[in-house]
C-alpha cells in the first residue's frame, strides 16, 4: 500500500461491519453508488487537489453523499461542480461483497 490514504480489505470490511450492524444505524442507507466520470470531473476542475464527502440527507430523508472538489488552501469548490444522485444500498447492493 503506497498511498497513505489505502486500508487492508479486513479494516473495510471490520469498518463497515461495524456501521451495519451498530443499531443506532439500523434501516439507513448501507452505500452509495455513482459513475467514476463524476469524480473524474470533479477531480479534473483546475484548482482541484482533493475531494470531499458531506453526509446528507436527501429529499427522502436517506443517508447520501454530497461531494465537492478542494483547492490548495482546503477550501470547497463551491461554485465548481458537486456531486450527488447516487445510487443507494438498500435498493441497489453489491451481491457477493465482503463490506456487506
């Protein structure tokens, strides 16, 4: 693991395990799922060296992501582009994932 950013599959799998099965959680959204070109255009707007993941709510009241870009000096790219609309679980899980 060259990035210090990478975890071992056993510390996922031990991490979202432990979301999943915490009852404070229980019925709320598992994951979210979207197009790697929506990261690609975040990550591909001049300016932008990071990414940052908001939790939020949405329309209906579930468990999202709301992702924006982030410059040199740790601001958000507000008036760049942000991302959501993703693809929850529940409805829409991995079948034979070990983070399940």
């Amino acid at each position: 693991m060259s990035n210090p950013n990478e975890i071992s599959l056993a510390e996922a799998s031990s991490m979202t395990h432990s979301y999943q099965n915490d009852p404070a959680f229980s019925g709320m959204t598992i994951s979210c799922k979207i197009s790697n070109s929506a990261y690609q255009d975040i990550i591909s707007q001049p300016g932008c060296v990071e990414v940052r993941s908001y939790f939020a709510k949405n329309s209906s009241g579930n468990l999202t992501l709301v992702i924006v870009g982030v410059d040199t000096n740790g601001n958000d790219m507000t008036n760049g582009i942000i991302m959501n609309r993703f693809t929850p679980c529940p409805t829409n899980c991995p079948p034979n994932s070990p983070l399940m």
